[in-house]
C-alpha cells in the first residue's frame, strides 16, 4: 500500500484514543444506522478545530 506524502502518523497518548473512542461512540449513538466518522476523521476535525482557535488568537 503506497503511502500519501500529505500525510504524517501522530502518535496519541492512551488517554486521547479514550476520548477520541468516546467522541465516536457518542456519533455512533445519534446515529440511526448506528455508524460513525472514522478515528482518523474524528482526529481531523478536532485538530482543524485546534488550528483555527491558536490563528485567531
């Protein structure tokens, strides 16, 4: 499988995969069809969200 040069692995403390894990369980709930964003998207979106944040600052 050849890997996107876009991308770069983080490495998340065990704490963190907990609550990333808990965010998706919660989508996962509120879906009828009982499916949820990937781990990868979750994490995504939290860090875009992280990035805005120290911008704007």
């Amino acid at each position: 499988m050849a890997q996107n040069p876009n991308f770069k692995p983080v490495l998340l403390t065990k704490e963190q995969m907990e609550s990333v894990r808990r965010i998706q369980d919660g989508y996962r709930a509120e879906s009828p069809l009982n499916v949820a964003p990937t781990l990868n998207a979750i994490v995504r979106g939290l860090v875009d969200k992280a990035l805005q944040q120290v911008e704007v600052a």
